[in-house]
C-alpha cells in the first residue's frame, strides 16, 4: 500500500512539475520586448542629425540630443520638446555594436513640470539600453515599425565619463529678437570671467550684425560657446510666459528646455552650472569671485547640490545722480551701461522673491527657471548677505511706482577691472576709434 502512495505521489509530482515549467515558458515568453529586433549588421544607415533642434516626421516631437546617464544603470536620456496633449507613444532604436542589431525600447515620457498652459514643453524621454548593446547612436520613432534608413540617427552624448575641466559653466537662456545690447553684453561677458567662469554657453535664435562680431570674438577667445537654437523655425514661441496674455505654442522661446540641454552638456565638463539671463550677474557679497563665495556656501558638500540666490532688479531707467564711472567712449556703443545703475528694490523677507540657480550638473535631473523639480541632493536658500543676482532691465512706470528702492553700489567694486576689460575688448573688435561701430 505504500509503494502505491509512493508511485502515485511521484507522477503527481512529475505532473505538476510540467505544468509549471510550460506556464513559466509562456510567461518568459509574454514578458520579452516584443520591440527588439535582430536585424542585418548593415541596417544602422539613418541620417546622422546635425541640427541643434531636430523635428521628427508627423509627430509633433522635437529632439535636442541623447545623453547617456550613468547616474542610472544603462538609461539613455534624450532631452526634447512635444506636444503634450497628443503625444503618448515613443520608441527608441538603438544601433547596437558591433554586430548593427536594432534594439527597439517603447520610451518613458517624463514630461518636465513647467510647461505654463502652453501646448509644447520639454520633456524626458528615458530608455534603458538593452545590456551588451554598447550603442553610440539611437533613433526616436513615434512607432516600432518603420524603415531605420528614413529615421534620424542622434550620437549619445556623456557616454565616457571624466572629472570636470571647468569650475563654473554660465548657462545664457535663448537669445532672440535681433538682441543688440552690445554694451551690457560686453560687460556680463566680463563679469562672468571676473567672477570665474571659464565658458558661457549662448542659446541663440537670433542678434544683430554688430553683436554677432562680438561673439564671433568670445569664441575666438575660446570664453563662449554659441549654440544655434532655432526653435522659431518650427514652432509659435512665446516672448512671455503668460499664455493667456501671449498665446503661441511654446513659452519664452523653449528656455526650459535650453537650460536642461545646457546642464546635461556640462554634466562632466564643469563642476558648478550658473543659469541665468544675459542682463543678469550673480554678485558675490563681501567676497571676491564665485569660488570664494561657493567654498564658503557649499561646507557639507555632499549635502547640497542646488543653491538659489535671491534676484534683484536694478532698473535700467533709474539713474544715479553722481557716478563714479561715466566712460564718454562707450556712448557710441547700443546697450546699457550697467555702472550707471545701482539701485535696486528693496529686500522683503517675508515676500516670495524669484531666485536664480547655481547647482551641481550631477546633482540635478530636471530643471527650470526658478527651481529644481528634480534632483539627487538638497537645495539652499542662499542669503542675499552672502550673494544676488544683479538684474538690470527695463522696469514699467506703473512697476516703479510699486516700490521702494536704496541704494547698492556693489557692482562699483569690479568697476576698474571691469573698465580696462570692456575697453580691451572694444578695441580688438571695433579698432582703435571704434569708426566700425557707427556703420552698424
């Protein structure tokens, strides 16, 4: 009677055992990339992008450029712009090495958080490569059909990962409306490498003759690094960020999406990421340049990845009344003259003040104007004891009257520095008697 149990126990066994292992086929079989085709090691033939800004046929999708995160194991990050009501569904292609097998992963659409109403916005698209497929190119299809010979082909940045060669990076949002300050331009693009900054990254739409010589001159110097941005060409862009005032299919020219581009481009090339407009300088309080301040800032270093720093408007029609700098030479230069303006509005604590970044490149996965949505460490308030930004504008008469402004002159303490630099460079690009300029 026992032999009996025995046998029956042992074909029960066998049975089930069987059972399991066709169940646990089906489901390896069911949880396969459907996606991932071997194809011929000839078939990675797609036109390699070369644009900044590169539309993607019928689907609304624009793409910036992938960027490989080691932060994460194998994930492929491609920063772009959609259209966020219609866009649900991206692929990417990746041309794996050596043998030129397509890799076809379905996207996630990590759509950045500050898009304000408008219809377009920056976005995430995430992809972890399969593994030993060691791609250096991917393609991004709205389909998982289609011919990989007709797809744009994008080169994954970031891939060999190095220690930073710069201490501060300027990140300059999109320049655009034939921008001609020349004289305010000159004067931050000086600012900025008093202060320590070894490249200021320019996202361009468009300026004007005399201010194109100019930066022609930056990247002769090797300072500047102009980066076409011509988002205009493809899209409404809008010069605020009120939709319902300005209208239009993207706000303030894709700037969001600019600053995640710059950071991402930096993200091994520079320690610390200044992120600001044009007629903006970060000003160190009581210390002398940026790395000073930051040594003093950053104690905990492994705690803090994101520093923001109060901004201050100066107006630009608010004049002092006895200068200590009034150089006659530079009226015949367009632009404002930022020495002629230190007054500022007054710092109330207690009210929400916009504020303007310093971060860490590696610290940061998403981020905006006025904040960090995402990021690996904290984020710290900075006092403005300790550093603003010197925002020089143009300022509403009915903003004015809103008010209250004092005086802050601490711009005059790089006035000498800052004179002898502009002239310097006036006279490499204009000549001697600055005549050219008045062609212009």
């Amino acid at each position: 009677m026992p032999n009996i149990n025995f046998v029956k126990i042992f074909f029960m066994t066998i049975f089930i055992v069987a059972i399991l292992n066709s169940l646990s086929f089906y489901w390896m079989k069911s949880m396969e990339n459907p996606f991932q085709h071997q194809k011929p090691a000839d078939v990675c033939r797609g036109k390699i992008a070369r644009g900044t800004i590169t539309p993607l046929e019928n689907s609304k999708t624009f793409i910036i450029a992938p960027y490989f995160d080691k932060r994460y194991l194998n994930l492929t990050r491609i920063i772009g712009i959609i259209h966020q009501g219609e866009v649900k569904e991206l692929y990417c292609w990746f041309c794996c090495q050596p043998l030129g097998n397509i890799s076809i992963i379905r996207a996630v659409i990590d759509a950045l958080e500050d898009s304000f109403g408008f219809s377009y916005g920056a976005v995430n698209l995430l992809c972890e490569e399969p593994q030993n497929c060691n791609a250096q190119y991917v393609s991004i299809h709205w389909s998982p059909n289609g011919d990989i010979n007709q797809i744009p082909r994008f080169r994954i940045r970031n891939q060999e990962a190095h220690l930073p060669s710069s201490d501060f990076t300027v990140c300059i949002s999109p320049m655009f409306a034939n921008y001609n300050n020349v004289l305010q331009f000159i004067q931050s693009m000086e600012m900025y490498k008093i202060l320590g900054a070894q490249t200021v990254m320019i996202y361009k739409i468009n300026c004007s003759q005399l201010l194109e010589k100019v930066l022609e001159h930056y990247v002769d110097e090797g300072t500047a690094e102009v980066i076409p941005w011509p988002i205009t060409s493809y899209l409404t862009a809008s010069s605020t960020w009120q939709f319902d005032i300005a209208g239009g299919d993207i706000g303030y020219y894709g700037q969001v999406t600019a600053l995640n581009d710059c950071i991402y481009r930096n993200m091994h090339r520079s320690q610390f990421v200044v992120l600001n407009d044009i007629d903006e300088i970060l000003l160190p309080a009581g210390f002398p340049d940026w790395k000073t301040m930051m040594r003093t800032i950053d104690v905990d270093q492994g705690k803090f990845g994101v520093f923001m720093f109060v901004s201050f408007l100066f107006p630009n029609t608010l004049y002092a009344p006895h200068l200590k700098y009034n150089i006659s030479s530079w009226m015949v230069i367009p632009g404002v003259d930022i020495l002629k303006h230190i007054y500022r509005e007054t710092y109330q604590q207690r009210y929400d003040k916009p504020r303007k970044l310093i971060v860490k490149p590696h610290s940061v996965i998403q981020i905006s104007v006025h904040r960090v949505p995402k990021s690996f460490n904290h984020t710290f308030l900075v006092s403005p004891y300790v550093g603003f930004i010197y925002h020089c504008r143009y300022a509403s008469p009915e903003y004015m009257i809103q008010k209250l402004f004092i005086k802050d002159d601490r711009i005059w303490n790089y006035g000498e520095s800052l004179i002898k630099n502009v002239n310097d460079v006036l006279m490499k690009v204009f000549s001697l008697d600055m005549e050219e300029v008045l062609l212009f």
